[in-house]
C-alpha cells in the first residue's frame, strides 16, 4: 500500500518553492478539466494502480509488479513526493505540471523524479479522466488488473471489451473446463461452451474469438501433472497438446521421440485409460485452468505472456513456453518448448548459434529438461567426478535397446556439452553427423572425427621428440594420473599427421610397459586418442581420454561407475573458443589451469581447422532439413540454435 502523507503539498513553510507548488495544485484541483479546450484529447501520465511507496530518511522507495527504484541523496524528496503523489494519482498531474515555473528549480526535480518513474515502469498514459467532483476508487477487478499490468491500460481494455471466448472440451462439466470458463468470464469475456466428443476427457481448448485470426491456448491434465501451451492456432495448439501428453505419459529421462504414427492415437489413449490415474487435490484444477486463461487475456488484451514476467533466466528468449504443474509437491513453471509440428510462424523461429558456454548449457538444459525435453541429458548421477568429470546419459533409439553412453572432459559442464553432441550425432545417425553449439563448434568435431578416422599409414612415422610435449602440465598431469594413479600399463605414439602442416595426433594403447613408442601400433585397441593443433594438446586430451574411459569403466561398485556402459569418444579442443569467449584469465595462470589452457586453443582453433581442411579435404556442411517428421532431433537442436553438419561419404 501506498504511505500516508499529508494531502497538503506545502507542508514544509520554510519552502517558497513549495508553497508556490501548494497555491498551484490547489488551483489546479478547483479547474474543469473537462471545459478546457483540450479537454479529452490531452495524454496525462498517472502513477501505476498497485505501486508502493515507502519514504526514506533522505530519499523514496517506490515498487510495483513491473519495476522498482530507490532513489536517495537528499532530504527533500520524502517533500517532493507529498507534493505530486495526489496528482498522480488522480490524473491531475499535468495540470499541475503547467503551474510550475519552466526552467526552475522545482520543474527539473519533478521533471527527474517523474523520468525515473517512468524509466522503470511505474507510470501510464492515458486520456484526461472524466471531470467529477467526488474522488472514487471502485473500480472493477478487470480494470484494476490492466491497471496494474498494461503499458495501455484504455486499449487493453477496449481489446477485450471486443473479444469472446470460447470453451472446447469432450466433457463440459469436468473440474478443468468448468473452472477454465469462470476464469474467462472472471477476466471480463463472454465465454461459450462447445462439445468436442473427439477431445480426451482432460484436455481442454480455450479459444479467443475478437477481430484478428483466432488464437488459443491448450491446457490439460495427464495423471498429477498439467500443462498450458503458449497462445496459438487452433492447429497449432491440438497438436502441442497431443505431443505433450504423449511426453508426460512418459515420465524421467527422455528418449526417442513419439513417432506421428503413435502419437495421440486412439490405442494410446485405451492404454492410458486402463492406467491407475493418481487422485489431485481439488484446487489442482482451477490453478491450472486460471493459468491458462490468464494466458489467454493476456494475448487477447495484447499483454506479454505471462511466462516472459518471471525473469526466469531458464527460459529462451525468442522460443514460446509452455506452462508444467504438478499437483504433488505443488509445484508450476515454464519451460522453453517446441513441438513437432511447426504451424504458426513463431513456432518457426531458429535461434542464432550460441555465443558462449552459460549460453549453450541453458539451450542443453532446455532440450533434456526431466518432464519434457526430448533429447538425453547428460548428467554426473553417481559417478565418480575424480580425478577426471565425468557425465553419462540414456540413449533411447526406435527399435533398439536402451544404451549408457559415459564421457569425461577437463570440467564438468564441458563433459555434459560433449556427451550431450555425441548423444545427438548417434540419434542422428552417427557416422558423418557433427553437432555443436555454434558451427565453428560443430565444424571442429567433424574436422577432428574425419581426421581420426584416417587410415594409419603402412611405413612408420617419425616420432615427435618427447621434449617437444613432455613438459605441457596438462601433460604430465593426466599422464601420470594413468599410469601411477591407476597403475595402468601403457604407451604414448605421437606422430605428425602430415608433413608441412601443424596437425599432431596423440593414441594412448595399453602395453605391457610403459614408454614412447617410435611410431604406430596396431593389435590393442586405444585406450585414448586426439588430433589437435600441437603435439601437447594431442597428448594431454589423449592422456585425458584415457583416464576418462579407465574412470567409466571401474567395476567398483561404490565408485559409481557402469561397467556396462559405452565410453563416447574423449573431449577436444573444438569447444575451447566457446567455453573461453568473455571469460578472462589472471596473468598468473599457466597452462596447467584449465582456463588458461582453454584460451590457448581457443586461439589456435580456426588455424587449425584450416590446416585439417586442407589435410582431409572434407568440407562438412549443414544437414538440410528433410521430408522426416519434425520431431527428428536434427529439427529440434536446428530451433535451438545448435548446429548440425554431415560430412559426405566420399570425403571421409
């Protein structure tokens, strides 16, 4: 609530100023705002209904729903405040306005003061209210509500007063559409009821009928849990519905994607109609209903969607979201979503590539979230995190048996990123498909596979001199983290890919002893292998695989590992220009600090790729969209912004 001050502005006698403030405004109080010849056609700025104010010892803290500010440093504006709160309040303010000097002192307070007010959304604008001679404030809850929410409260409210709805449900007397119809006529619309027998008994349509194309919103209930689409077609939202039921009948990690063939289908729902539906607490369904049909208002009123006010920085700016409850623990939030059918042109937006690491993460997080993410997500669970990060996830194929995919990287947010690419590139299809946050990101992966993939040359290769990478600390750490910490047997072959060109490759193979070896050696499959732009990166990220695959693989059962999980393949440096961007460095570091190792090769990175371009002659391009369904993950991680590329056959 707003604080008592007293009605006179002049309250301070010692004040000239104010006291020509207090002659004005109780002039301006007496005038006919409604005889002038302006009147009803002038804009006056009023304070936001619902803002407090709280008046400090030398200053004023002023909050509302859309902003807030503290403003101190002088005595004097607990003062200035008494003297233009009832106009602002009121709708007088620009009357009052007039009757102070311009170029005074005084104006350039209020002047400041008012622009800070309004910097932080604590004003609007509108036409000279009504001349009348009692001060009221009964208002309706509908013109309180815009009031305190619109940036136009007149128009919001002339778009709704043009505006009905409409109620689509297979049961009009169920708890969700009953309480979906008294929130609309809350909301102040007119609101029909229609009967849809093809509609499941808890999925309900609310439409929005005024004089634009129509739009809606979806909200149902799939056991203990609810959802509400953002605002749509009538097309658009049928089918999200559809597809977020089919995910919510799958609870935990997700997999692959619900095929068009399956999803929404007649024998779906007799499976899930012999299923036990858990018991909600009543109030369950006017919450979710009242969620949804404040979605609705707010699109109809032409209001921001109430998912893009919580400053929910989990949330994908530029990507609709999707409302999920569930009724036990109570709880409701949003969630950045796609679903597969793409009808309406804001479901169509690809957001650019990533410009750094949160940025990536946030978008991994999105697409693997627990209730309706539909790609794998890599998470440590109980594995061991030392002396290596490590992250494993769940890889769900049509037609397949699950599999455990566990990979390891320098940090723990670089092993979720890799492990996640690597999931996407085997959903996929694997072979050929690269996938990374940004395309100089996807472009490194494909560079690195291609030339990995290289056959190993007949003759023997000139070993490059042990002093050449010995001394990288990345080096000496992760090596004798293998073979003295895990007393793991084996030996380094590090060789130069190609004469004249900086590409090194690194394989790490377990041996009966331990030393450099003088060139390949083919029998036991390497337990580590890299190709980067120097011989000790090369050794260090292959020293660094090693460890990560000895790591997934212990049987140690109070370790946590998986003995019978896959090892994808090790980190590289293809994601340090993207886990270095914006971030600095102390000038103490050295390349023993992840950090500063990252920013390392991060400015050897497109050098590099130019050299492996030039080595392989592969030119991975993007993976054009085809006539597969949109569900495809290439679709979804293409919305997301992450990058997918394929590398031709013939150039592998």
């Amino acid at each position: 609530m707003s604080a008592e001050h007293p009605a006179v502005p002049g309250a301070d006698p010692g004040s000239g100023a104010d006291a020509r403030a207090d002659e004005g405004t109780r002039a301006g109080a007496g005038t006919d705002t409604g005889t002038g010849p302006d009147a009803g056609s002038r804009t006056v700025r009023r304070l936001r209904p619902g803002v407090a104010v709280t008046p400090l010892r030398e200053g004023l803290h002023l909050r509302g729903r859309r902003g807030s500010v503290t403003l101190e440093g002088s005595k004097a504006l607990p003062t200035l405040w008494r003297m233009i709160e009832e106009p602002l309040l009121d709708g007088g303010f620009e009357e009052f306005l007039d009757g102070v000097e311009p170029g005074s002192a005084l104006r350039g307070a209020v002047d400041t003061l008012v622009g800070q007010l309004a910097a932080h959304e604590l004003l609007v604008s509108g036409p000279t209210p009504p001349p009348t001679t009692v001060r009221t404030t009964a208002t309706d809850p509908v013109t309180d509500w815009l009031g305190v929410t619109a940036e136009r409260p007149d128009t919001a409210r002339a778009a709704l007063l043009g505006t009905r709805a409409e109620v689509v449900s297979g049961a009009p007397d169920g708890p969700l559409a009953r309480a979906a119809g008294r929130a609309l006529a809350a909301g102040g619309l007119p609101v029909a009821y229609t009967v849809d027998p093809d509609l499941p008994g808890d999925r309900v349509l609310l439409y929005a009928r005024g004089s634009g194309p129509v739009r809606g919103v979806a909200v149902g209930r799939r056991g203990g849990s609810g959802y509400a689409t953002a605002l749509g077609s009538p097309a658009q939202i049928r089918s999200e519905a559809e597809a977020l039921e089919a995910r919510l009948d799958r609870p935990g990690p997700p997999g692959a994607p619900a095929t068009p063939a399956t999803r929404g289908t007649s024998a779906t729902h007799a499976v899930l109609a012999t299923a036990e539906v858990p018991a909600v607490p009543a109030a369950f369904f006017p919450l979710l209903a009242g969620a949804a049909a404040h979605r609705l208002l707010c699109g109809a009123a032409g209001l921001p969607d109430p998912a893009d006010e919580g400053e929910d920085d989990r949330l994908l700016p530029g990507l609709p979201a999707v409302l999920l409850a569930n009724a036990r623990p109570p709880r409701a939030d949003y969630r950045s979503w796609l679903g597969p059918d793409r009808v309406d042109a804001d479901r169509r937006t690809l957001l650019p590539p990533a410009a750094g690491l949160g940025e990536a993460l946030r978008r991994l997080a999105a697409l693997t979230d627990d209730r309706c993410g539909m790609l794998p997500e890599p998470l440590p669970g109980d594995l061991r995190q030392l002396p290596v990060p490590l992250a494993r996830c769940v890889l769900r194929r049509a037609g397949r048996p699950d599999g455990v995919l566990v990979g390891g990287a320098p940090r723990l947010d670089l092993a979720r990123l890799d492990l996640f690419c690597r999931a996407a590139e085997l959903l996929l299809g694997g072979e050929g498909f690269a996938v990374g946050a940004n395309p100089g990101h996807a472009r490194g992966r494909a560079l690195r596979a291609v030339a990995g993939g290289l056959p190993e040359p007949a003759g023997r290769l000139p070993a490059v001199p042990a002093d050449r990478w010995s001394g990288h600390p990345q080096v000496r750490h992760w090596w004798t983290t293998l073979t003295d910490r895990f007393a793991v047997p084996a030996r380094l072959e590090v060789f130069r890919v190609a004469p004249g060109e900086e590409v090194y490759r690194a394989v790490v193979r377990p041996t009966g002893h331990r030393g450099a070896s003088s060139g390949p050696s083919r029998g036991l499959g390497p337990l580590g292998d890299a190709v980067e732009a120097t011989p000790g990166d090369a050794v260090a990220f292959a020293s660094l695989a090693a460890v990560a695959r000895v790591s997934a693989r212990d049987p140690d059962p109070a370790r946590g590992s998986d003995p019978a999980a896959g090892f994808a393949s090790g980190s590289g440096g293809a994601v340090a220009p993207l886990a270095a961007a914006g971030v600095r460095t102390a000038a103490w570091e050295d390349s023993g600090w992840t950090g500063r190792w990252l920013a390392e090769l991060a400015g050897r990175e497109e050098a590099f790729q130019d050299a492996l371009r030039r080595l392989t002659g592969a030119d991975p391009a993007p993976d054009a969209p085809t006539a597969r369904s949109a569900d495809e993950p290439g679709a979804l991680l293409r919305a997301f912004g992450f990058t997918v590329l394929h590398t031709p056959r013939e150039t592998r």
